[in-house]
C-alpha cells in the first residue's frame, strides 16, 4: 500500500509565528494537492502542484514540490486564526484511486 | 450554487442495520467518490466512479455497495451496519478523472452504529 504520511499531526502555535507542514511518500507523485477542511464541512482544494521544483504562493501561503516529486511542503507566514484547520495532501500513485494523506491539525492561538 | 449534496447530514444505526447514504451533485462531473474519515487517518477511499454505469473498489470497501445510475447520484449502501463503520462520510466530484483535477466535497455524514 503506497501512503501519503503528513507531519507534524498536529500543531499548535501562537498568531504572527511562522510554520511548515510536510507531506511525504516513498514513491513518487504525478501531481499533487493540498486541502483544507475546517469543522463540519468538507475538503477544499487550496492549491495543485504538477512539476518537480515548483513552487505556488496564495497570499501567506507557500506551496513546494520537492525536485524528486516525493514530497510536498506547505509554509504559512504570520499565521493567523483563519488559518485554523486540517490540512490534508492528496495524489494517485499511478492509478484511479486519488490517495489522501493522514493530514496536519493546525491551531493558531490569537 | 449546490455543488454536492449529501444526505441525512447525522445518523444513528443499530448494528445489523441496512441505510443507504446519499449523494446528488449538479455540475455534470463524471468522477464521484466516496471516503470515510477517522481521527488521525485522514481521508480513506471506499468506493468510485469513473462515469455513469462503471464503479471500482477504493482501499476500504468491504461492508458497502454503490451504483451509479445516472452521471447525477453515487448512492453508499451499508449492507449490514457493523459499529466499525461508525465514521464521517464524505463524497467528492470532479469533472474528470485526474489527479490534478480539483475534488468537490459534500459537508459529510455523520454516521454512528451503536
């Protein structure tokens, strides 16, 4: 079974501070994508990332795509409360089934 | 704007139960899915469809069925509700297939088996 493993599972930090989340897997990607789900409601789509050593930046929000396309990270500068949420990354390993990681529970203290 | 719907929003089983969990979208997408979530092991893929008439196995399938009559609706049936299903329950589209095509989610089904 091929696993999208995200760390750290959760994080707690203060509004202002700076943070990364990871998302790794031992096998390479096609593309991947990165969500965030707040309480009660369902996914949504943040960014996609296609090519080997791109990098995406929405707002406060930086996306990476490591060189080797195993690895994905996600940087937030000066965090603030809406930011609040579970993070989650998502591929497919050469097949139909889209494969979601074990997600990032990010709390940001005002 | 819809997008997708699900429902009941919350339910409540006794183990060896039958239910059937709704999903309708309105953006004509082709692929549907459905996934549970459990703490701390995000979003795990039960069942999809690739377009009106064709299913396939996700990684978790054992204990649902689902059908795909019409491009509209991706229906999950619990067969016999065991309280391993005890979950949230999420359906998702996308116009395509496609691992950068973006997944639209319902708000999910609360679902408990006592």
């Amino acid at each position: 079974t091929q696993l999208l493993e995200q760390s750290p599972q959760f994080l707690s930090i203060q509004e202002g501070e700076n943070l990364t989340v990871y998302c790794n897997s031992s096998s390479v990607f096609s593309s991947l994508q990165w969500y965030r789900q707040e309480p009660g409601e369902g996914p949504v789509l943040l960014v996609t990332v296609v090519t080997g050593g791109e990098v995406k930046k929405l707002k406060r929000l930086t996306f990476q795509f490591g060189d080797a396309r195993k690895d994905s990270s996600l940087h937030i500068t000066a965090a603030q409360p809406g930011d609040t949420g579970l993070y989650l990354c998502r591929t497919n390993f050469g097949n139909e089934k889209l494969t979601f990681g074990t997600g990032t529970r990010l709390t940001i203290i005002p | 704007n819809a997008g997708v719907t699900q429902t009941p929003k919350f339910q409540v089983l006794k183990t060896g139960q039958s239910m059937t969990l709704q999903c309708a979208q309105d953006m004509n997408h082709e692929y549907m899915s459905w996934y549970r979530q459990d703490p701390g092991m995000g979003l795990r893929l039960i069942h999809y469809s690739v377009g009106a008439g064709i299913t396939d196995q996700g990684e978790v399938p054992n204990g649902y069925n689902v059908s795909r009559s019409t491009t509209e609706d991706f229906p999950l049936r619990l067969l016999s509700a065991a309280p391993s299903q005890t979950s949230v329950y999420f359906c998702a589209s996308s116009r395509i297939w496609g691992a950068d095509q973006p997944q639209h989610f319902g708000d999910g089904t609360r679902l408990s088996i006592l």
